[in-house]
C-alpha cells in the first residue's frame, strides 16, 4: 500500500472515531466497570480502554495508570491499531520492539501488555483495550479471547450511547446532544474569543406532505433534507434534529455574515431537490432559515436558539423559502 493510500486509509479511520464523538468526554462508569474487570479478571494491575487520535492515545478509562494520554508514536497500541491484530509482549524490557519505550525504561515501568483493537462496524481500528503489568508474564491461553470480549463489550457501549446521542430517523444529533455540544463549543468560543453561530432550519409545508402523501413519505422528506443540508457543511459544523420538521446547525468559528451564506447555500441546495417518496412520485423540499451569532449577551444555548427561530419566524412571515437574522 503506498503512501496515499495508508493517508486515505488513517483519515476515514479518524473519520469513524470521529463518529463516536468519544473523545476528551468525561468519565463514564459504564467504561470505568469494564476497566476494573479487565484487572480483576485478567489479574493485572493496570488496564486501559483508549483510543487512537491524530496524535496521541486517549484513555476514556484507565485502572492504575495515573495519565489521561500519551503521544501516538510511543504508544504501544499504535502497533495494534496498524496491524489490527492482538498484540503480545510478554517482557518488555528484552523486546526489541520496545525495551527503549520510556514507559518501560521509566515510570510505570511496564514489561507485560495485551492489547485487541476496538474495530468498528465498518473495520476501522479506533482504539484499544489493554491489560499491563510491571512484571513479565505469559499470555494465557484463554487472555486473549477474554480481553477480545472486553473490546466487543466496549464497542457495544459505545453504539448504545452514540444511539442515545442520534435522531433515530434521520441520524443527526438529537436536541439533548446538540444543545450539550452547542454548550461546550459556546463556552469555548466565548474563552477564547472566537466567533460561533448557528442556523435553525423549518421545512415549509411539511404537514401537507404528511397529510398528501402519508407519514412514510413525510419520513423520507425529513430524511433527504437532512442528508442535503449535512451534505453542504463543513466537518466542524454539528446538524441536530430539534424536533418534527425542525433543523439546528451549529457552526464554530463563524460570524453572522458567514452562518447567513452557509443558510443561503443550504437553502438553494435544498431547493434544488426533488425527493423520491415511492411509487413513482417525488416532491420539491423547500425550507426556511433563521441565523443568529453569540455576542451581544447571547451567550448561552438558550438565547442562541431563541435568537435563530426569531430570524426563522421572520422568514416564514416573509414568504418562505428565504433566510432571515433577528434584527
């Protein structure tokens, strides 16, 4: 595999961590139970669930290690991450792989450590779980399959909350989980004096495609639309399902002006789509757009909203189809 292939392959692997929106989240006990059976079951005094950013190794837990992260290129799982195999060391001061790792030369002074990736739906590596020891040991015959079970255990938790966080329908974020995102990237942008806006979206006419068509049809409308505004933003910017036919974007580092061109393209683009509803039939999708930026005293999720569907209601009364700004 040659070198744009393997840098193809690493971000479509960020791209489904990315997915799982998992890291620098606080802990969960969900994770910190697996953890802790990891070192009872296995008998190690240290085991970790991390995951493979960029740059570094994440622990989302980590049982007697005393560290939230490490840089990627000392990390022991990155082996694990390209292989996508289960990695051995029995003593890791005689192996060669490893014996000059300033995590066995130093502190914690590691020589035993197991780990199986944690690998997506769609085969892409994302993490590990380990179990560590300071002293040598042999792998036993059944350690890999229990800490292969740990993984899919880890894994399981983690499509069970990203579920939690997802509109079941049209796969955004839910309200809950945007408006929690929305709060912690205001709070960030305020801090560092960044700019942030955000765009609610209401389908125009939605219930008469309900009561024309019928709510299989409506479905697939709420569906398309969100597929068609996701497919004209950025990689920073958050879609949510805010309820019904009701649509939020969040956009980081964004002015007013800018949140406005992004709902004009959204909204052309929108427009622009005949959606397939069955049977031979398809319906023009249009929407309408309220943008509002942090600033002003709107500095909370609350306000922001309340800013964005007064700029929505202006463009409802205005005709439709069209973006507008509270003024």
């Amino acid at each position: 595999m040659n070198i744009g292939d393997l840098a193809e392959l690493e971000a479509k692997r960020l791209e489904a961590l990315d997915r799982y929106d998992i890291l620098d989240t606080p802990p969960e006990e969900s994770f910190d139970r697996i953890g802790r059976m990891i070192r009872r079951l296995l008998k190690v005094p240290m085991s970790i669930i991390s995951f493979i950013d960029r740059d570094r190794q994440w622990y989302k837990a980590s049982e007697g290690m005393g560290v939230l992260q490490v840089p990627r290129e000392s990390s022991f799982c990155e082996r694990t991450i390209e292989s996508g195999l289960p990695l051995v060391v029995e003593n890791a001061a005689t192996d060669p792989r490893f014996a000059d790792n300033p995590y066995v030369t130093g502190d914690p002074g590691v020589r035993f450590y197991l780990s199986v990736p944690l690998t997506t739906k769609d085969g892409f590596h994302i993490g590990t779980v380990c179990a560590v020891d300071t002293e040598p040991r042999e792998v036993g015959a059944n350690d890999i399959e229990l800490l292969s079970e740990f993984a899919e255990m880890v894994m399981d938790e983690l499509e069970l909350r990203d579920r939690a966080t997802r509109d079941a329908l049209t796969g955004c974020l839910s309200r809950r989980a945007l408006r929690d995102e929305a709060s912690r990237t205001i709070a960030l942008s305020l801090r560092h004096g960044l700019p942030l806006s955000l765009i609610a979206l209401d389908l125009d006419h939605f219930k008469s495609v309900n009561d024309t068509f019928g709510h299989a049809a409506g479905d697939e409308v709420l569906k398309a639309a969100a597929n068609t505004v996701a497919g004209t933003m950025r990689r920073s910017d958050v879609l949510g399902r805010l309820g019904g036919e009701e649509f939020a974007v969040l956009l980081p580092n964004t002015d007013l002006a800018g949140a406005f061109e992004a709902a004009e393209r959204m909204r052309n683009t929108l427009a622009e789509r005949q959606v397939d509803i069955g049977a031979g039939r398809t319906v023009a999708v249009t929407a309408s757009f309220g943008v509002a930026a942090i600033g002003n005293g709107i500095e909370d999720i609350d306000a922001l909203l309340a800013q964005a569907d007064e700029g929505l209601y202006i463009a409802k009364r205005s005709g439709r189809n069209r973006s507008a700004a509270a003024s």
